[in-house]
C-alpha cells in the first residue's frame, strides 16, 4: 500500500480507486486554556505534514446521547494508516507531552467509510 503525506490521493496494491481516508475524533476537556494554546501550537504543524484537515475543531454541540466533552475535534487525514503514523510520530507524542497535564482527552483513530450508503 503507497502512502503520501501531502493529502495526495492513495491507492492500494489491489485497488483501482483512492482509498478510504483516516480521521482522529477527539473529545477533549481543557482545564489550563493558556497551557493548551501551547499543544495546539505545536500539533497544528504536526497535522499538515501528515496531511492533516480540521473538519470539526471545536464548536456548538447538542450531545443527544451519552456523555459529552467540551470541546469536539475531527481531523481528516489522507488515510487511516496515516492518521496512525501521525498519532505515533515522535513530534506528536512531545505535543502531546503538552496537553497531558493541562486537559482530558478521549482519541479514536477510525477508518473512513466509502461504500454504498443508506437509500442508494
């Protein structure tokens, strides 16, 4: 499987088509907000060489169901693979290193769905 990290199109060894696309859903608590303007510096530069997008970042919300956090994140990336190379990247762990102390934080890496949809 060929990744890229500039948001290119990826194609696997036995597909025709781009593949699915990776995101970080992150449902985040912030307890010192000047400390985070620190993890969020530091990440922002992180998430672009991955070819990171933010399509939720942060927001009104109305949680219908189950527990809410303060703040919402969706973070796209060119692929599920590459999200996890972000995540696990040693310039990502130091940014996390950050936010540890100053927030709670609940991450889901999840692959993208592209297959039929209801009604279709």
């Amino acid at each position: 499987m060929s990744s890229t990290r500039d948001g290119g199109p990826l194609f696997s060894d036995e597909e025709e088509g781009p593949m699915a696309k990776g995101y970080w859903i992150a449902r985040v608590d912030v307890h010192d907000p000047e400390t985070y303007k620190g993890y969020s510096e530091a990440a922002g530069p992180i998430f672009a060489e991955y070819g990171g997008r933010f399509l939720v970042r942060g927001g009104e919300f109305d949680a219908v169901e189950g527990t809410a956090r303060a703040r919402n994140v969706v973070l796209e990336f060119p692929s599920y693979e590459v999200a996890q190379e972000c995540y696990r990247s040693d310039a990502y762990q130091r940014a996390r290193a950050i936010r540890g102390p100053v927030a709670e934080a609940d991450i889901l890496l999840i692959d993208g769905y592209d297959g039929p949809q209801p009604g279709s």
